[in-house]
C-alpha cells in the first residue's frame, strides 16, 4: 500500500482500517478491469481461430481443384 506510516497506522500504532478497505477495493477494481481485458482477449483468440480454419478450408479446396 502506499503514503506514509501516519497514513497507514491509527494513534495506536496499528494499521488504519480505512486504508486497508480502500487498498482492497482498489485491488478488487484492478482484478476486475483484468479479467475483463482476459475475456476480450480470449474472444480475439477465438476469432482468429476461426478464421484461420476458414482460410485453412480455402487453400485447402484451391489445392484440390488446382
């Protein structure tokens, strides 16, 4: 976590509640916005998986006729 040992420990030395919370959300928001950047990625994969199968199924008919 980040700032300063004021900022992270309450008048009795222990760490501060809120900044353990806020560092949590922080950290929830972070895991969220990557798995969201996982998905689009595994539909890109996806996509040119697709599409290479497609072009493989093309030369493949040009070779036959050929």
């Amino acid at each position: 976590m980040e700032g300063s040992s004021s900022e992270l420990n309450g008048k009795d030395g222990r760490v501060n509640k809120g900044t353990i919370l806020k560092g949590t959300v922080d950290y929830v928001k972070e895991l969220k916005l990557e798995v969201s950047m996982l998905r689009r990625n595994d539909e890109l994969v996806m996509a040119l998986r697709n599409e290479n199968a497609m072009l493989q199924k093309r030369v493949a008919v040009s070779v036959a006729t050929s």
